[in-house]
C-alpha cells in the first residue's frame, strides 16, 4: 500500500541523515572535509518570503545547517589540538 506523508517525510530525513553520515566518514578517512549536500525533493520557494512561510523547507535546512555547524566544530577542535 501506500504509505503517509508522515511516514515518507520521516523516511527521508532518515536517509539524508545516514546519508551525511557516510559523506562525512568517507572523506574523513581520505584527510577531507565534505559538507554535504542534499537534493531535497521538492522545489525551492521562489523568493525569500514564500521560503520562510513554507515550514517543512524551513526545518530541512535547519537540519542540514545544524549537521554543518557540528561538522565545522569537529574540523576546528581538531586543529586547535
């Protein structure tokens, strides 16, 4: 059968997530830094203001600016030891 947007939404935050997950592992163990990147399957809004007003586009960049900010900390605190 079919399954629910909450199911399918909830699936590809999960994806993107390992997804992450394993850019980072892999170039890590080549000496790299990858943010990664996802292609997110709906369009982006046209402008800022339709951005803004659209919650689900708004909490998938969240997520994904949050998984940076974590990686760029790692990177730092690695150099400064």
């Amino acid at each position: 059968g079919e399954w629910n947007e909450s199911t399918k939404k909830e699936l590809m935050f999960l994806y993107h997530r390992f997804m992450a997950s394993l850019t980072e592992s892999s170039n890590e163990a080549a000496g790299k830094t990858t943010l990664y990147l996802p292609v997110l399957n709906n369009d982006p809004p046209p402008d800022a203001e339709s951005a803004s007003l659209d919650r689900e586009w708004v909490q998938q960049l969240e997520a994904i600016v949050i998984h940076w900010t974590r990686q760029i900390k790692r990177v730092l605190n690695n150099q400064d030891a």
